[in-house]
C-alpha cells in the first residue's frame, strides 16, 4: 500500500517570479580551499598520508565550489550573513523578478532548518524586512520543505490569496565540522519564488505527492537538547551528526516518487520537460533521473556549483532552470526532493 | 484598508478530537511558590520593601498557576519534559479521543516556539514517535500559529486529507527569566486536535482571517543569535526579551478581528455559542469578548489555571469547551489569537 498523501489539479497558478541570494559578504570556496583548510599548506602531501584522494568530492560526488557565509568549526558571528538576510535577498529578487506589487503578496512562507533565531518566526521577521503586510509563518521539513511549502501555497492561492511568496535560507556552514566527510557536502544559499493565481487553468500543479517516515528522524541532525545550554555547547553538540542508516530509505523514497506522480497525473515521462531535483550530489541526481526515466540533458543539474544547501537545493535548481531557460512556459517539469527527516515528496508542474 | 487574508467556506470539516499534555513528571506552580523562589522564605517583607503586591498576579491578571517543566533560571537538564513530550502526549489523547486510526491520519502540523531541536523538523520526529506513517512539518508564527495551522489543515482536509493533526507543545519555562515581571507570565502545555472530513457541508470554517506586522518581530523574542554559541550564552542572550511598543497595535489587532469576520461570514455576535482565544491574562480575554460583542459567559477564560503557554493557548482553550461541553455539536464558535511577531488572526467555525 502506498502510503503518504496525494493532492491533484491545483490548477491556476503561475511561477511568475524567482531569486537567489550568494551575497559578496560570503565566499565561494574550492574543494583545494577546504584541503587547505583541514590540512595545511601541505594538504596534498597530508592527504596521501591518510590514503584521502583530493579529487574525490569531483570525481565521485560532482561537487566543485560552494558558498560560504562561515568558516565550518569557527565562532559564529554577528558580522556574518544570516538565514535570514538570503532569504531577505532573494525575497527582493523574486518579489523584483515576478513584477508583483509589494503589497499584493497576500502570504509569505518563510523556510529554513538554519534559522539565526529561536523562537522567532522567520515569517514575521522577514516579512518586516520586506517591508510586507500579510499574514506569514515559517515551516520546515528537512530538504523536502519546498515540496510542501509549495503545496501549501498552491492551496492559499486557489483560497483567495493572489500571490505567494516562498522564502528559503540555509547557513548549514554554521552546523557543519570541518572535517572531511562534513565540509564539502554543505553549501549555504538563498532562494525564493513568487507563486501567483492565473486564469489559465492548464497551468499550476497537476499532482503533488508528500511523505514523511520520522521513524529516521534521529538519524542525521544537530543532536544538542534546545534552547542553547552551556552542557551541549561544552560537548559539541550543537553541529550536524550523522548515523549511518537511512540511505536505503531515502533512494527507495526518491525512487518511487516519480512512479506515484506518474501514476496520479497520467502524464507520461516523456512529456516532462525539465526535471528539477532538490540537489545533494551528482549520483542522487543521475539516480532521480533514471528514476523519473527522464534523460540527464533535461535534468537540472547545478550541485557542482552549490554543493547541498539544505532546504533550498530544489529551488535552486528551480530557479536555474528558468533563468536558464530549460523550463520556460507552456511545459511541463518534475519537482522530486528528500532528505533528513526523512520527509520526500514531488510533484509535476505545468507552466 | 483592511490588509490580510480572508479564507471563506472552508467547509465539510469537523474536529473529531482534542486533548492536553500536563504529565506528572512537570509541577503546578502558585503565585506564592514563585514569590518564594525569586524573594525566599520571607518574601511578603521582601516584596513589601520593593511595593511589590503579591496578589497583583491574581487581582489584575487573573493568574492562580501555571504547569513547569523546569524552573526559569536553572540549568536545562535532558531529565525534564520537552515541547515534543508534550506534543506527543496530547497527541496520542488527541487520536484516542477522536477515534481516528493512526494510518487514517494524512497529515501531521507540529506547532513550537520552544522546540527542543535546533534544525530538526518536530513535524517528523513527533510523527515518528507516534507511529505514523504520513507528511508532517513543523510550522510557527507566533501565539496566532494555531489560527494559521487550522487553516493550513483545513485546505489539505479539502484536498484529499482524510484526517489532519495539529499538535502543539511549549516550555516556555525553559526561555523566562525567574523575575517580577516575567515568572509569572508563562506556563507550559501540551495540546493537539484532530481535524476531519465530514459530509456535513455546514461544518468547518466559515470564515478565517490571518494578518502580520513583522515591523514587530524584534520587540519580542529570544535575541540571542544560532546557532548557540558561548557568546550569546555567556551575555545571558537565549532569553525571552520584551521591548514595550507592541501593546497598542496588538490591542487593535485583537479588536478589529471580530468585525472583520463578521463580515465576512454574515454571522451576528449574537449568534456566537463560544468565543475562544489565546490566553494571556485576564483583561485580554475581557477585552476580546468586547470587541467579539459575545458576553463574558459564552467565552473561555482559563488563563488562571495555566498563564500564557506561547502558540498552545488558543488549542488548550477549545479543548476545555469541548471537554465542559461548552462547546459541542451544531454550535458557532469565534477563534481569535495573536501575539508576539506580530501574527494575529481569527476564524468562526461551525461544529
């Protein structure tokens, strides 16, 4: 039995703006930059030594560069870019992008799983920044938070709200260890997209699929009891940690997404025109395509410039495909991401 | 210009279930137990010497006792009851009473502002300790968050949901100062509810509205960057701080939502069975049955048992209707919250 939740025809809805935000205050960094940084001067020489190959995170994972706002295992600063300042950023781009008016953005979804407060909403608090009037909320699911956040504002829109503004910031640099398994898997990044009501009711969502199985979610997080105490801080506790166990899970997940989808919508794989996967490492992208059964040239894949930026990985590469004009109008694209929780979903979108 | 979203119709909708966590692991807490922690043994002296009034608390607020998990103050220890604890208990009282199988559940909205995770979403890891198998998230906007995870819940019940849980939990405790002015103020709670699809197209909601100022978001909150660090630590930073400069927009907040549901539903004041709002203190909830036009009679007032227990209040007091049949079948209700961020909003609902 397939578990999960399938929603249908959210139709009348348009991506009428998108935005990201890698700010000159951060820093893009090579993988040579991270040798050189775990290792010293002598990284090549150090790395031999331990039998760790320099081009590995390239040659195997995909993974060239990404952006930085801190320096992994450093004192967090207040100098420094914040979740919330990419997600203000890009909010501006988006909001500029989509030619929208300010104050016609009925709702704003506020995602992150790095937020630089506690207790705070970030709804609020970048909706203020905006300079917005309407009622906003912050949600997160792991890296799967796009695919219900923009479930849950297709669902406004068909409401009465005339557009939606989703916001997205990561500084997962602030939970990673430099160490050589955690430094080069974390970017950080800002993202956000202006869902819009439109008259053409062959645009929108033609089916969404959502999951979450929880029973993985001590697997992988930052394992520090909250709010902050000086006993997690003594122990470390406050960066990301890892359990070997849910890959399994986590491929099948992705795996029977686009089946699901498939199946709901009755749109066949040959008629998706871009697939846009949330954006871990080149071989879950090269496995999502084979999956959806979508050839890689019609697959977004942008995680060698980025590396995994949490929550924004899919509409990163959202974004990057309609500025690259790979998903323009009048088609139709696969939206597949999952990830530490483990929540996983998808859907297929016609523009 | 009335600014915010108004959702209309929401219909074919009942809560089937709701309960409360207070587990005997926390304490009940009485105004002179708090007068005897912050001034010792001899505090009638010590509160005379500083004009201190030790029935203010009662006299003006309407505040008898709070639930703890922890003493404001003290060092945070993995023995005491989380937000998730308390999320989860009141869940599974939820689900019993609501009679809903667990695999009948589609949809899992965690709601905190003291989440004991930094980056772990609740929505998953609570699910997972539930036993579920359905999407979950975790989501926050403040005391109004429960006015916005109706909404969210009633729109998946509307597309396809059989049956949405709503479980919330905070310890606030954890982030108050043990002073005058703040001990008092706040309390713990565990509540959850079960929504439901229901043939009746004369039950759900009729009308919701939902607002943000985020130009407020710095007044109240937990200034302290994240993710923890000693810095913030050591300036004592991961503490609830309150600026004065919210009261009189909050009041206005408060007291333009009943018209403005009025409106939109066409239902009179005089045909509100119940009136149902966060609790705060005591003149909150006066001054919220004026502005509803519905008599002190017909509204829940239960602050003197539990204080202000964050995003919990509104849940916990439609709780209490239905448990003193206060509120029960084929009966209109008015929800109305907000709070710190500044969210607010309301809803009528019919049983």
């Amino acid at each position: 039995m397939t578990t999960g939740l399938t929603l249908k025809n959210l139709l009348n809805i348009e991506i009428t703006g998108s935005g990201t935000a890698f700010p000159e205050r951060g820093r893009w960094i090579t993988n040579e930059d991270i040798h050189q940084m775990i290792f010293g001067d002598n990284w090549a020489e150090k790395m031999a030594e331990k039998k760790l190959r320099p081009d590995y995170y390239e040659t195997e994972l995909g993974l060239k560069k990404r952006f930085w706002t801190h320096t992994p295992g450093t004192t967090i600063s207040h100098n420094e870019l914040t979740s919330a300042d990419l997600m203000i950023e890009a909010a501006e781009n988006a909001i500029k992008d989509s030619g929208v008016p300010k104050n016609e953005i009925d709702f704003t979804i506020a995602v992150t799983i790095t937020s630089p407060k506690y207790s705070t909403s970030m709804g609020p608090y970048i909706s203020g920044k905006l300079g917005l009037m309407a009622p906003a909320l912050e949600m997160k699911t792991g890296c799967a938070s796009n695919i219900f956040s923009i479930s849950l504002a297709a669902q406004l829109l068909q409401n009465g709200a005339r557009n939606v503004l989703i916001a997205c910031g990561e500084t997962t640099t602030k939970i990673l260890r430099m160490n050589s398994t955690m430094a080069y898997a974390g970017g950080d990044a800002g993202v956000a997209i202006v869902l819009s009501r439109s008259n053409a009711n062959n645009k929108g969502i033609v089916a969404a699929y959502l999951n979450t199985n929880g029973s993985y979610s001590d697997y992988m997080g930052v394992k520090g009891l909250m709010p902050p105490n000086q006993q997690e801080l003594d122990n470390d506790n406050y960066v990301l940690s890892y359990v070997e166990g849910t890959e399994e899970f986590l491929q099948q997940a992705w795996n029977t997404t686009p089946g699901i989808l498939y199946d709901a919508s009755g749109i066949r794989p040959d008629e998706i025109d871009c697939l846009i996967t949330h954006q871990v490492h080149k071989k879950r992208t090269i496995a999502a395509a084979k999956a959806a059964d979508v050839p890689m040239e019609k697959t977004i894949d942008i995680v060698g410039e980025i590396a995994n930026c949490g929550s924004t990985g899919v509409l990163l590469a959202l974004d990057n495909a309609r500025k690259t004009n790979r998903l323009s109008k009048n088609q139709t694209a696969m939206l597949v991401a999952g990830g530490g929780g483990i929540s996983w979903g998808g859907m297929i979108i016609k523009t």
